[in-house]
C-alpha cells in the first residue's frame, strides 16, 4: 500500500492518521509542535464531530471530559434564560485531547514526528492539516483568538457565551475542575501587550455578567495561549488544488462552536479517498475531487449562516437584535444551533 504525508497533527490530521491506521494504511504525521501543549478553542465540541470520536473509539479515552447540555447568553449585565442544547456537547482541553490523539495514534503503529515543521508543497500522497490560513486583516479588522484555564468559577449553565463590544468569550467546564475561557476579538490597531493584558481582554467590562463571572478566577498562567491573523471568510475545497482537511480548507467563525466538528468530519470524509488510493484503487486526483466536493456540498450551508452570524455579533446594534431574539424567543437559539451543523 502507497504511504500517505500528514502535514499537522492538530484534530483534523490526527483524526485522519487514525483512521487510516484502521484501514492499515501506512501513515506519516508531521508536526511543528509538541504534545501535550495548550492551543486557542473554545474546547466545546459539538455537532457530527462526536460521532467521528465514537465510532473511530476515541471517545472514550478522553477520560475526565465534560459534557454541557445547556447554554446561556450574556450581552453586559443582561443574560437569556439557561436553556438545553439540541444535543450534549463534549467538553475537554486540546491539552488532552490532542495528546490522547497522538498516544493513539502512535499505538496504532502511526509515525509520527514532532518538532518538525514541514513545507507545505502539495503532491501526490501529501494531505494538508495545518489549521488556519492566516490573514493579517479582515476588512480593515485585526481578528486575534485567547485562551486560558482558570479554577475558582462556577458556570451557571454548561456553555456561557457572552458578547462585548470588542468580541466574545465562550466559557465551559473541561477536566480536572477546570473552567475553559476562550475569546475571538478584533481590533484596528495592533494589540501589542497582549501577552500583559490578556486577563483584562478575557474578563470583559467591569459591569457585565462576564466580568462578574470571573471575579474570583484562579488563573492558570501557563495555559494561557493566543493566535492572531485569523481569516472566517468561507472557503471552498474545490478551488484549491491541494488535499486539505479542518481549517486548512476553512474555518467556521468560532461562535458557532463548530470547527473541531468540521475537522474531525472533513478527516473522516477523507479515509475512504485515501485508502482506496492508498490501494492503487484510485488516481489521486480522484481522491482529492472526491473529498473535495463531500466538503463543500457538507460544510456550504453552515458556512453561509455562521458568516452571517458573525457579521451580526461584531455591529453593535445587530448584536442587540440578536441577543434581544435569543433572550425572548426560545425556539430561535435552537435553530441557529442547528443551522450551524
Ligand atoms: C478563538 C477560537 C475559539 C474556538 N473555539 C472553538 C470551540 O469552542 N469549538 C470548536 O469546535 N472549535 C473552536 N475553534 C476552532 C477549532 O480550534 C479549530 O477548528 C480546530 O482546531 C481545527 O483543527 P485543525 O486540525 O484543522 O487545525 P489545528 O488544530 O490548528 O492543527 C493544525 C496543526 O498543524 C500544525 N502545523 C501547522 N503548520 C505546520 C507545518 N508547516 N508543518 C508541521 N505542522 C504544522 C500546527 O502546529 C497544529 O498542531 C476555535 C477557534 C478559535 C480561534
């Protein structure tokens, strides 16, 4: 059997090596960092994406996990009734989660090689996982992601989503009596001291519910991580030529706690490709059309209202509506849960 290139061993190309491995693929994993290690999410998965950890048996190492069944919004000192999700979502730290991954799939007989940065040339037997195209602007806008754990807070409900006027900060319970506290916020100008001034970024207005929230957080310092040059216009698969899964194809604007989902469905879209390839079943650009159009006719749809979404929560009077619409009608938070999956 022909070997397949991993290039990232983020979710998406860890997902994938696993996979294959199932499959008695050959499977090379090259990746820039080490694991474990702390990285911006959200860390609440929700979507089809559980059901790829199910049936590829990685749920259930991922011991400790949490699960949250229900949400509330925040905008300043107002919040929504806490109200059930459409369906459980699993809450659990990249920390562990990408660390679990890589033990499993090096159990599996995977090569995987750490600390290795790889050049991103496209070609036959080369699949593309290296997260995120960065993008210095977007409309004249700087969009830059933070993240950190904290003890010390009790959520009044499983995913506490609060909006401020300079972005927004999803809050869930992961392992080990952890609060996770995760923001997407934009700016004009560059944010110099970021590295000073996180906490004040992440803990919102004096006044707000969020600020309140997190009046008595223990900070863990060294799980504070951060990204910038994020990009949430949707991309399609089919316009490039290369062999890409999870955000290296496109992100799904973070709000809508989709994207781990994303990539762990584009990685599962893509093991069948592979293999059949692998097996010299099938041309690689057989593989790479048939992944390709699974993609986008899967992820068009969500794309479309997620941007939607993001557009309304980043204009201040739009966010009011939204939150207004959430806050009074029941049914509305549910259909926008499920139009983003
Ligand atoms: C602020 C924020 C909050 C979010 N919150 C959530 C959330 O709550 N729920 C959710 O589902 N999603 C969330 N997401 C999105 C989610 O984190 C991503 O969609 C997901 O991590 C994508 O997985 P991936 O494997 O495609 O990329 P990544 O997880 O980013 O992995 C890419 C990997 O590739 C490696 N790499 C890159 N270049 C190279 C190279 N040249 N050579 C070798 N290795 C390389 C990197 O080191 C990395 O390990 C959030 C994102 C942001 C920015």
């Amino acid at each position: 059997m022909k070997a397949v290139t991993i290039i990232g061993g983020g979710l998406s190309g860890l997902c994938l090596g696993i996979g294959l491995r199932q499959h008695r693929v050959p499977v090379r994993i090259l990746e820039a960092g080490t694991y474990p290690r702390h990285k911006v999410c959200g860390e609440f998965l929700s979507g089809k994406g559980r059901e790829v950890l199910a049936t590829l048996g990685i749920e259930p190492r991922l011991t400790g996990a949490r699960e949250a069944l229900d949400v509330t919004f925040s905008l300043g000192a107002s919040s929504t009734a806490v109200r059930a999700l459409p369906s459980p979502a699993l809450c659990v730290s990249r920390w562990k989660m990408d660390a679990t991954l890589a033990e499993m799939f090096s159990e599996l007989g995977g090569e995987l090689i750490t600390s290795k940065r790889a050049s991103t040339e496209v070609g036959e037997g080369i699949v593309r996982a290296t997260g995120r195209r960065p993008q210095a602007e977007e409309g004249g806008w700087r969009l830059f992601g933070l993240k950190a754990h904290a003890r010390g807070v009790t959520l009044g409900a499983g995913l506490e989503m609060h909006f401020t006027p300079r972005g927004y900060v999803g809050l869930c319970a992961v392992e080990d009596n952890r609060v996770n506290i995760c923001g997407l916020f934009r700016s004009r100008e560059a944010v110099p001291a970021l590295a000073r001034d996180w906490r004040g970024w992440l803990s919102g207005e004096p006044g707000s519910a969020l600020h309140a929230r997190l009046a008595a957080a223990r900070w863990d310092d060294a799980s504070f991580s951060s990204v910038a040059a994020l990009g949430l216009a949707p991309r399609r698969a089919l316009l490039s030529d290369d062999m890409s899964i999870g955000d290296a194809v496109t992100m799904i604007p973070p709000v809508t706690g989709n994207g781990m989902s994303m990539a762990c469905e584009s990685a599962a879209a893509a093991i069948e490709p592979l293999a059949a390839w692998s097996a010299g079943a099938s041309s690689w650009s057989e593989a790479r059309m048939t992944l390709s159009r699974r993609i986008d006719n899967e992820f068009a749809s969500r794309l479309r209202t997620a941007a939607i979404l993001q557009r309304a929560i980043v204009h201040p009077a739009a966010r009011w509506l939204l939150f207004q619409s959430v806050k009074l009608i029941p049914a509305f938070q549910g259909i926008l849960f499920q139009k983003t999956r």
